[in-house]
C-alpha cells in the first residue's frame, strides 16, 4: 500500500515542478514518451510533498497522454487516480473535470453504462458548484451517448440542453451542440429544422474562423440536401467542402466530401464518377486511419460494383 509523507513541501516542489514543465514541453513537441515521463516523475514529487492538486494535475495529463496514445484502459485507470487526488486536494471542479475526461474515453471503449455514471457524477458535481458551462458539455455527452444508444428523441433534448447552458455561458461550444442537434434532427426526418440548425452551426463556425469545423458543417448540409432529393445543392455543398477541405489538409473532411460527390454520381447513374470519387475517399480515409469512414467507403464501393453489373 503506497503511503503519502507530509515531506518537506518547500523542498520538493522545485523539483517537481521543474518536472511537470519539462512534461508540458515534451507534449507541445509531441514526445509523447519523454513527457510521460516527466509527468510521471512530477506527480510523484507532488505527492510526497502533499501537493495533491497538482499531483492530480501531473495524473491527469498522463491519463491523456495515454488516451492519444490509443491505450484507452490505461488513460480510464489514470483518470480513476487524478480523480482521487482532486477528492483528497478537495478541488471538486477538476474532479467533475476528470469525470468527464473518463467518461469520454469509456464511451470510445463502447463501456456506456460507466461512461454514463461518470457523467452523471460530474453533472451532479458542477450543478453544486453552479458552473453552466460544465452542465453544458455533460449535456453534450449525454446526448452523445444516447445517439450512440439510437435514441434520437432522447438524443435531442439533451442536444437542445447542451446549447441553452452554453448560451447562458457565452460559450462556443454551443456550434457544437447545434451542429450533433442538426445531424440528429436528419435522422429523425425533420430536414427544415435539420437545415436551419446546420446552416446557423456553419456560419458560427465561419464567424470563429473554425476551418475545420465549417467543413463539417458543409459536409452534414450535403447530406441533408442528398436525404431531400436535392442533389444540385448537395454537390455543391461538398465541392465546396472539398475545396476547403484540400487546403485546410484535412483529410477526413476531403473523404466525407468525396463520398457525399460519389453518392450524388451514383443517383445520377454516373458510375465512373462515382467510382473515382469513392476511391478518392478510401484513400483520404486511410490517410487518416479512420475506420467508420473505410468501412463507408468499402460499402459505396461495393454497391457501385453492384450497380455497374
């Protein structure tokens, strides 16, 4: 059982402060491994010499560093600890903070019951400290979970919740919201509010100069207009969302672009067209190793292979 000393504080938080800033330098450089280390080093000064906080601090941020490192059980076991050091430092805010963070990544491992208990948490947890803005993205992830749970209705109103907090909070997450809101309102069939949500998440994500962003929200109008039969629209919609795409570097976007274009080819029987482009977009997907949208592409492929007998 580790055991924490009192220590002398003075004396050890040089140390593990020197610690902890070299770890955030080796993570803005990308050296994943070095700061992992640093990280680990300064929490461990921390914690010997009392300094909870920033021992949860130190935990915390290896607890991400293992979440882009793909290693999601260890990044939930990291979280669990941070956690427990902000109990003990009593700093419930970055405790509600760390519920959430864990919370994120068990929804990625597909573990909804526990990344739902860690929202629920950290809900109850900023409602006590009245903090809108955390209401606000506990909101937006329960409505993540339950659109993963194919409960749209459910989905929805907690979309629709997500963007009254941030309002109230002058927070810009609220694009965010309004733009999971438009995709699930699609989903449903309700394709006017669908387009009016999607079109005002564009123009807020071009006001902020998200490009990133603003290419998502092409990328979803392409695809209501496609789900309404208005395919002059929806093409483009993604050539322009394409454009951008390519100059932004942004292959995920360049995918989605080019497979809403194959989608729109293949209804207007160009075969080859729509070949080319669902190429294009297996390609952009594999750039970036994302697998919903391989497995889109692949399946696009096939059913134009189908089609062209």
């Amino acid at each position: 059982m580790i055991t924490r000393k009192s220590g002398d504080k003075d004396q050890e938080k040089p140390s593990a402060e020197e610690s902890f800033q070299f770890g955030v330098q080796a993570f803005n450089d990308s050296e994943l491994d070095q700061a992992a280390e640093h990280f680990g080093g300064a929490e461990q000064s921390f914690d010997l010499g009392g300094d909870f906080q920033r021992a949860a601090e130190s935990r915390a941020m290896l607890a991400d560093l293992a979440g882009q490192d793909g290693l999601l059980e260890q990044s939930v076991s990291s979280s669990r600890h941070a956690i427990q050091l902000y109990r003990d430092g009593g700093r419930s805010s970055d405790k509600a903070e760390s519920l959430l963070a864990m919370g994120h990544v068990e929804r990625q491992l597909g573990h909804l019951e526990q990344a739902l208990r860690a929202y629920l948490i950290a809900h109850r947890l900023y409602q006590s400290l009245h903090l809108v803005q955390g209401l606000g993205r506990v909101a937006l992830a329960l409505g993540h979970i339950e659109l993963q749970r194919t409960r749209l209705d459910y989905a929805a109103q907690h979309y629709q919740e997500a963007i009254g907090y941030f309002r109230a909070a002058a927070d810009t997450t609220e694009i965010d919201a309004l733009k999971s809101l438009a995709n699930v309102e699609r989903l449903l069939g309700s394709f006017s509010q669908a387009e009016v949500h999607c079109r005002l998440a564009l123009e807020k994500y071009r006001v902020s100069e998200d490009v990133f962003g603003s290419i998502d929200a092409l990328a979803d109008l392409g695809r209501i207009y496609l789900d309404v039969g208005r395919l002059d629209q929806a093409s483009q919609t993604w050539i322009e969302a394409l454009n951008l795409a390519r100059s932004a570097e942004y292959e995920e976007g360049q995918g989605d672009a080019s497979l809403g274009l194959a989608e729109v080819d293949l209804r207007q029987n160009r075969v080859e067209q729509a070949w080319l482009a669902a190429q294009a977009a297996l390609q952009a997907y594999t750039v970036r190793r994302y697998d919903r949208g391989i497995a889109n592409a692949e399946r696009l492929l096939a059913a134009i292979h189908l089609w062209d007998g």
